[in-house]
C-alpha cells in the first residue's frame, strides 16, 4: 500500500488513482472528497470565528472548527482503511477455488463493507453539523458552505456504491441486511440534510 493518503501530495494522488491498479479506488475517494468537505467548511470557520459581527457565536465556531479538524482526520483514516480492506479482498479474490484462505473472503467482505458505511456516517454528521452554520457564518463564504454539504452528500453517496458492492459477499444474512438498512438511512439523511444546507445558503446570502 502505497503512503498513507494524510502524507500524500494530491498529485501523487491522483496518479495513483488513475493506474491500473486495484488501489487506491472508489471507496478511497469516497473518504477523500468527504475530507475536502470538512476542509472546505474548515475554510468558512475560519472566515467567520474572528469576525466582530459574529462574536457572539464564537464559542460555537470554534467548537465547529475542532469537530471538522476531528472529522477530516477520521475520513483520510478511513481512507486508508478502505485500501487496506479492498487490497485484502482482491487477493483472497484471486486465489484459486480450492484454497482454504478463501474461506476468510465473507470476513474481507464485510470489512470492505464497514469502512464505506463509516464514511457514510461520518458524512452525514459533517452535514448535522453543516447544518447549523448558514445563520452565524460569514455571509460572504454561503458557496462555500454549500460546496462542503455537497461534497459531503457526494462521499456518503459514493459510499453507498461501495457498502452495495461488497454486500453479496457476506454470508450472514442477518448482518447483510441491517448493514443494507443503515446504508439506505444515511443516503436519506444525506440527501435531506444536504438539501436543508443548500436552501438555508440561498435564504441567507
């Protein structure tokens, strides 16, 4: 696995992403778009937390600023984590039928599944947390605000097509499910809480 992506240039990045390799791949761009998300409203924070007219909210902005800093750490992790998990799979993947690793390939499966439903959640509580930021931040960052909801809709959406790839390889019909179950809420608060940023930025601007 090549540098953790949190010590990678994005360039370096990008060029990794667009081998033909099996990583770095969806499911890590997932996790890396959702800590531009929190970068992004790291940025309106930071516009807004000094701001005079804004000082009754500071306390508040700088409690936002901590949680984001937190989030963003937690998404690149995961980023290395959905890697991780994927190069596993691929190589149990690879092994011809008959060999006994193979029988590790439901545990790859609904690890490679977990970390994707991670990412999902942690975007969706980027996006409650983006949600109480149009009326005391910076008037004049309401794109940007918006842009950072949208990215973070963006790496639970592309999160979902990550856990739903690799459901069919668990083997527990129980854990399928409820994982299937959770997918299908977050991709809702997603889209609802994304929404509600969107048209608050509008309203506010």
């Amino acid at each position: 696995m090549a540098a953790g992506f949190e010590n990678q240039s994005l360039a370096d990045f990008l060029e990794g992403l667009a081998r033909k390799t099996p990583t770095p791949g969806g499911g890590a761009v997932a996790s890396v778009v959702g800590a531009l998300g929190c970068a992004l409203g790291r940025m309106v924070l930071a516009y807004s937390v000094d701001k005079k007219s804004l000082q009754t909210h500071r306390k508040t902005l700088g409690s936002a600023q901590d949680a984001l800093t937190l989030s963003q750490t937690l998404m690149l992790r995961l980023a290395n984590e959905d890697e991780q998990a994927y190069a596993t799979l691929n190589t149990l993947q690879k092994l011809a039928p008959d060999d006994p690793a193979r029988a590790k390939l439901p545990q790859a499966a609904s690890e490679a599944a977990r970390v994707p439903l991670a990412c999902m959640a942690a975007s969706v509580n980027t996006l409650r947390l983006l949600e109480t930021l149009p009326e005391i931040t910076n008037v004049y960052l309401r794109s940007d605000l918006a842009i950072a909801a949208v990215l973070a809709q963006a790496a639970a959406r592309a999160g979902a097509w990550n856990v739903l790839v690799n459901l069919p390889g668990l083997d527990d019909d129980t854990q399928r499910a409820q994982m299937h179950a959770q997918m299908e809420q977050l991709l809702a608060d997603a889209g609802s809480l994304c929404a509600k940023i969107e048209q608050a930025c509008v309203q506010s601007a």
